[in-house]
C-alpha cells in the first residue's frame, strides 16, 4: 500500500533544469573567446576593450543625463517663486505674426499662424469651441456657420494641410490668397 502511496506521480523527484545555465554557459563561452582572443592577437584584443569601455561610458553619461533632465522637469518650483505667466495670444496676436513671419518669406508658419488667428476669431463668435489640443479638422467639423462659410473653412483647413504636411510649396501667391481667402471668410462668418 505504501509503495502504491509513493509511486504515484507527486511522489516522482525530478532534477529540475537551472533556468540560468544556459546564461552561465553563453557567459564562460565569451570569457574563454576573450582570453583566446588575447592570447592571438593582443592588439586587437585591447582595441575591443577600449572600444567596450569607451561604449560603456557613454552609455552612462548618457543615462545621467537623461535622469538629471527629468529630475529637472520634475523638481517643484521653488517656494515663493511665481509661475512665469506666458503672454495672452489671442486672434490679433497670431494674425500680426502671420503677417511678419510672411514678410520674413517664412510662407508656410504664415499660414499656421493665419488658421490660428481665424480659428480663434471665429471662437470669439461662438461659431466654434477652441482648444490647443483639437486639430484643424475638428474644428472644421465642428463649426457652426452656414453652408458656404462652413465649405470655405473646410477649404481652407485643407491647403493648410497641404501645405504643412503634405509638401505642397507655399511661396508668396500662395501665402497671399490664404490671407485673403481666411480674411473674407473672417469678414463674413457668423455663427448659424
């Protein structure tokens, strides 16, 4: 009875694997190469030790620098210290810096700037709803203005694109009718 107890199959030992062996072996293999290699061919051995250290080093420079720039990004501000506010950029602000970063021959920031400034004209009008984080299709999806004034600002949002990620050449005429075609569409937008 007992001998049936112990023969069933929990009472079975098995050398189990070491899980780690197979590491420990891969690593004796790269230490009896490395003395081989400096038994062979001593220079070359110390350029492949000077190459290892220096990669080595980097890798740990690089390691602190990452750390200190996100302990950095991190850390609170210091007592007392007042946020540094950044200045008020509404409509007329982004639509000066359209037209001076299109004076400057900067075409395609021009149009970003000059959709911004159209954007947030047309929030102050209640046609649509800003938020940094929405992309010009949505507020184009989003607009509430009528037909014409609605296929114009899709029109729009369109060459934008084009022209900022599509690779479309944005040079002065195309500069130029944007500004135009946002400023009518500006003069005769009105919420629906």
């Amino acid at each position: 009875m007992l001998r049936q107890v112990f023969a069933a199959r929990e009472y079975q030992w098995r050398q189990t694997g070491d899980p780690l062996a197979w590491l420990r072996d891969r690593i004796a293999d790269l230490l009896r190469w490395l003395v081989a290699l400096h038994q062979a061919h001593p220079a070359a051995y110390l350029v492949l030790l000077a190459a290892l250290l220096t990669i080595a080093i980097a890798l740990l420079v690089h390691v602190g620098y990452v750390v200190s720039r996100a302990l950095a990004r991190a850390a609170p501000a210091r007592p007392g210290a007042a946020p540094r506010a950044s200045p008020a950029r509404d409509a007329s602000w982004h639509l000066a810096e359209a037209r001076r970063l299109g004076a400057g021959g900067r075409f395609a920031e021009a149009v970003g700037h000059r959709y911004l400034a159209l954007v947030l004209l047309l929030a102050q009008r209640r046609a649509l709803t800003f938020h940094a984080s929405k992309t010009p299709l949505e507020y184009a999806a989003e607009a509430r203005l009528d037909p014409d004034a609605r296929a114009a600002l899709a029109a729009l949002t369109g060459r934008l694109y084009a022209h900022l990620f599509g690779g479309a050449s944005c040079g002065t005429e195309e500069w130029s009718r944007f500004d135009r075609d946002a400023a009518a569409l500006a003069s005769r937008a009105a919420p629906a």
